[in-house]
C-alpha cells in the first residue's frame, strides 16, 4: 500500500483538530499512519466520536458529490455501533470544514471510485458518492 503524507498535510490536519477542539470543547487524537481511520474525538476523558478526514482542495460546492472509501465507512460504522458513539466523515474544503454522520450516507450510490495520476494500485476502490447537500458546517 502507498501512502502519501507531507508536512503540508500535518498542517491541514493541525488546522481540523482545533476547529474541532473549538468546536466541540473536544480534543481530537489521531489513530496511527496505517490505521483504517484518523482518529477520536475525547471529550471530558471519554471516546465522543470516531473520525475520518479527508482534505479537498477545492471549495465546497466545485463537485455535486464526495466521495467516502466504503473501507472507511465500514471500520467508522462498526465502531459507531460496537461502543455507542458518532462516526464522523469531515471534509477540509478551501471554503471550510463540514462533516457528515456515517450513518446519513446509507442509501448513496456505491462507485468505483479512481484516480490514475499516481499509478498506486489502491487508488482504486468503491467508494460512496456523498451529495454535497448532506454536508453539515462544523
């Protein structure tokens, strides 16, 4: 597997995790590298959500949809039922930072989501194309 992570990425991430903090009186604690999902959101010394961040260099409204990796979504969702707590998708936009539940993309459409710049062979996966319009402002 490949994987690409610049300091340009730790500083977008930085920025995510104090508007999460700001917003949510919650500290945001990042998973490992290789972990199928970002991190946690604590919140008075308990596990409030389970998370997973994606960065788009574009404004919000450029594309009608995002897509969410069906592999993100499945190891969000199984946490968010196994201990009880949200799963969150947020989306890093150039015009700010939204955020849907896992459970309000069930029913999307499932594609095969690819990017062929790279060449990485998994940079090709079903995703679920996300309609903007279910994106909350956090």
């Amino acid at each position: 597997m490949t994987v690409y992570q610049t300091d340009a990425d730790l500083d977008w991430q930085a920025a995510v995790a104090r508007r999460i903090s700001d917003r949510s009186a919650g500290i945001l604690h990042p998973f490992g590298p290789m972990d199928e999902v970002d991190g946690w959101i604590e919140r008075g010394g308990r596990i409030v959500s389970i998370v997973e961040i994606k960065r788009r260099k574009v404004d919000r409204t450029t594309y009608p949809t995002i897509w969410f990796a069906l592999r993100k979504w499945q190891a969000l969702t199984l946490a968010s039922v196994a201990f009880g707590v949200p799963a969150l998708f947020i989306v890093h936009y150039n015009d700010g930072i939204y955020y849907v539940r896992s459970d309000d993309v069930c029913g999307c459409p499932l594609v095969i989501g690819a990017r062929t710049d790279r060449g990485a062979p998994n940079d090709r996966e079903p995703v679920i194309d996300v309609p903007i319009g279910k994106l909350r402002e956090l």
